[in-house]
C-alpha cells in the first residue's frame, strides 16, 4: 500500500541514538510519502512531539539517557492512543511482553526487516488501520447511533495492542459485548477470553479464582488449582465489576500488573503471565477512590484508555435495530415465525427510560414475543410487559439463590469438582451439599478431569 500525494502524509517521529539506524528507517519511509522526523534520544523526542504532533512513533528501546520504556510511558500520559512501534536488538521475551502491556502497538528486533516494517507501521497506524479490525468489532454488536460509533470506533484503535482498557457503563449496557469485541478484532483472537465478576465471587475465594492455589493451601485445596490468570495466558482476561474487589486483594492485583506474573496461594513460586487485561464497572472509581474504597494506584494502571458506553436513553437510535435483532434471535431459538411491533409499539420502546439498558429491553422483547399470538405485537402488550419486567430490583429469594450457585460453581472450580473437598470449604457436610447441587442443577464431574473423577469415585 503506497500513500497517494494526493493524501495527506502520515507523520512518522523515529528515535534512536544511532544514525545508520536513522538514516535507514528514514530512507524506507520517505520512499512510501511517509512525513519523516527524527531525534537521537527520548529527551529530544519529547521536545518534538508538542510541536510536530506524529501520528506514529518508533523508538529503539535501549538508548543512553531516558530509554524507550521510559518514553513510551510519557507519551502515552499525555496521549494513550498514541501508536508506538518498539525496536530493540538486546530485548528478551519479558521486554517485549512488559512493552505490549505498557501500550506498544509493535515489538520489532534488529536487524530489521523492511517488508515487516513497512507492513507493522500501515498496520498500527490509525488513519491507515486495516478496515478488517473495525470489522471484527462490529460483527458481533447492533449499534446505528453516532455514540456507539463513536466507541466502536476507539476500540478499533486499541484492539491489536495490550494498553489497558477501562470500560464504564451502567449495568446492563454491554460492557462485556465492547470487551469481547476488542478480544476478537486483536491478534489474541486465537487464545481464550475469560470474563469474572469480581462482585459475584465471595472475597475468600476471589483470590485463588484469579491467581490459583497450591495443593494444602488452605482446608479443603487437596488439588493444585490454576488461576484464571494462568488459564488466560495468551489471549484476554476481563475483571467485570472492578469496583467491588476488596482492597487487600487490588495490592496483589497491582503487582501482577507491574510484575506480569502470579503467585498463586500457598507458594512461594510466580509464574510469568502474558495477558491482556480489560476490566470494567458500573461505579464512579473517582469516587472510590476518594473514599479510599479503592486504590488511586491500581485505578490509574486500569484507566490508560477509559470507554465509557452510555445508556440506551441516551443512543435512541440502537432502540430499533436492537428490537429487530432481538426478534430474529427469539424466532430461531424458538423455532417461530418472525414478529413485528406495531409501529405505535415500536414509538413506545423508542421513548421508554430503559434503566436495565439493553439487558432489560432484551427481557421485554422476549416476554412480549412469547405472550403475542399474532405476528404484529401491540401497544397495550408492551406496556403490560415492561410494568411487569422484574429488572428493576430482585427480590431478596432471587438474590440469595443467585449468590448461592455461583458459590457453589467457585468452591467446584477451585476442587476441580471434588465434593467431598468443596463441601469442607462450604462448611457443609457432603450430603447437605449434594442436596444444594442438585437443587441447583450443577453437576461436580463437569469440574473434573478424568485422574480427579477416579479419586472420587475410589
């Protein structure tokens, strides 16, 4: 891809305290219509940048005075977004991994190839971003509103990097949808994606969840259990509900981020990590962190770019082609005809509040579709469906039976499904807590792997 003279020139500030490297990069990138800066050390970079105002900088990592590091750090302070290409000819794997966490869009080793440079800087490069990475963070999300555009958009820009990306959001909004996306458009695709409600685990058990634990690390740890940390390595993690982590354990969290590497419960071992961290809320952290509720630290380290996705009575315009989606999903999954709203109904979703956000509109479209008996659904069903939607407030019974299974799931998780050991951690005897499985549907040999479902039995 060359750029056009016709086209504005994209503008490259290169750094490195060695002019053959200068003088090499420079040579490649003005033969593409590339506007070419350069500067010898970080000090002289940072002097540019105000004035010259890049869309790209690539900087060796190692030069005398401030490094590479140390440059990416300022830059992104002032600019989170802005794309940074690292090269180095010394760097192990832990620099290029610190790197990517820190904001790099690109690790590059010398010698340097000029087809891969070429191709790394029109990748990383927004005004010449591969129209297939929007794509991949469209496909999965029904939006039509300028807002939503608007995030789409900027999560694009930070999907093929490791920056830190901070979502906030009422709850219902999609959080977890825009978090997905920014995993499935970014080269981690091909790894896992492991979302965790830090709110919906009890805080004993939260810890061992995240970084696991050794066998007799506590009553009950009679197997060696992997964190979710470790379980994600290579591809995304999500810490849904941030907020409600206890402080104790946002220490721990923070150093996993500095270090990039975990020490699960009972050891005296950490093992390296190479994960990409979203995490997302639907409190005020500003707040939080006022109060000393939650640590200024570890809420800077988390918000290096903050998504904030607005509510649905504030983006209208999704209101309609989210209903449509809706429907569509429902006359599959049910295997019905496809209906309609009434366009008296339709203007009636359209000018509701929705405080449940786009998670309660998705229950008010299901419980209208399966009350219809015909094709088009009316206004009066609508109205009789949203009084009658239970999103605003849980009743107590609800709350305690959504508390109880997804202590159930964690103590099964952390036993690899050894009842006997989660009953211990309950502080159930086993049968009181068969009985709670089974109220529950869960079945313990899903948590099992073969060798653990043999002791069991034995």
């Amino acid at each position: 891809m060359t750029i056009k003279k016709s086209e504005p020139s994209v503008k490259v500030l290169i750094v490195d305290d060695d002019n053959d490297v200068l003088n090499l990069l420079e040579t490649w990138l003005t033969a593409e219509k590339f506007d070419v800066k350069r500067a010898l050390s970080g000090i002289e970079a940072l002097n540019l940048v105000g004035i010259y105002n890049p869309d790209l900088v690539v900087t060796d990592l190692y030069m005398e005075g401030m490094d590479g590091m140390a440059l990416l750090t300022e830059l992104h302070s002032d600019n989170p977004l802005l794309p940074v290409i690292m090269l180095s000819g010394q760097a192990q794997i832990p620099d290029a991994i610190k790197a990517m966490h820190l904001g790099t869009s690109a690790f590059l080793t010398k010698p340097i190839n000029q087809n891969e440079f070429l191709d790394t800087v029109k990748r990383v490069t927004p005004s010449l971003i591969n129209k297939s990475i929007l794509n991949e963070c469209t496909k999965n999300i029904i939006y039509k509103s300028k807002e939503m555009s608007d995030i789409i958009e900027m999560a694009s820009l930070v999907a093929d990097n490791d920056v830190s990306v901070f979502i906030s959001g009422a709850t219902g909004a999609g959080k977890e949808v825009i978090a997905k996306a920014i995993h499935e458009a970014s080269s981690r695709r091909n790894h896992r994606f492991i979302a965790v409600n830090c709110g919906a685990i009890p805080e004993q058990l939260l810890e061992s969840e995240l970084f696991g634990h050794e066998k007799g690390a506590f009553t009950g740890a009679n197997v060696k259990h992997e964190g979710l940390f470790q379980a994600a390595n290579g591809g995304t993690i999500l810490l849904d509900e941030i907020g409600d982590m206890p402080l104790a354990l946002q220490v721990k969290l923070l150093r996993v981020l500095q270090d990039f590497e975990v020490r699960p419960v009972g050891s005296t071992k950490t093992y390296p990590i190479d994960v990409r961290l979203i995490s997302a809320t639907h409190k005020n952290l500003e707040e939080a962190v006022e109060k000393r509720e939650f640590r200024e630290d570890l809420y800077y380290r988390l918000k290096v770019v903050p998504l904030e996705i607005p509510n649905l009575s504030d983006r209208t315009d999704d209101i309609q082609p989210l209903t449509e989606h809706f429907l569509a999903n429902y006359a599959k999954n049910n295997k019905q005809d496809y209906k309609k709203f009434s366009p008296d109904a339709m203007k009636y979703l359209v000018s509701m509040p929705w405080p449940g956000n786009v998670r309660q509109l998705m229950n008010v479209i299901d419980l209208c579709a399966t009350l219809s008996k015909n094709k088009t659904i009316p206004l009066s069903l609508v109205k009789k469906a949203v009084h009658d939607d239970p999103i605003h407030m849980q009743t107590l019974k609800e709350s305690k039976q959504a508390f109880e299974r997804g202590y159930l799931l964690s103590v099964l998780r952390i036993t690899h499904g050894h009842v006997a050991n989660a009953a211990k951690i309950a502080g159930r005897n086993r049968t009181e807590f068969y009985k709670l499985l089974n109220q529950y549907n869960i079945e313990p040999a899903s948590f099992r792997d073969k060798k653990n479902a043999e002791k069991e039995v034995n």
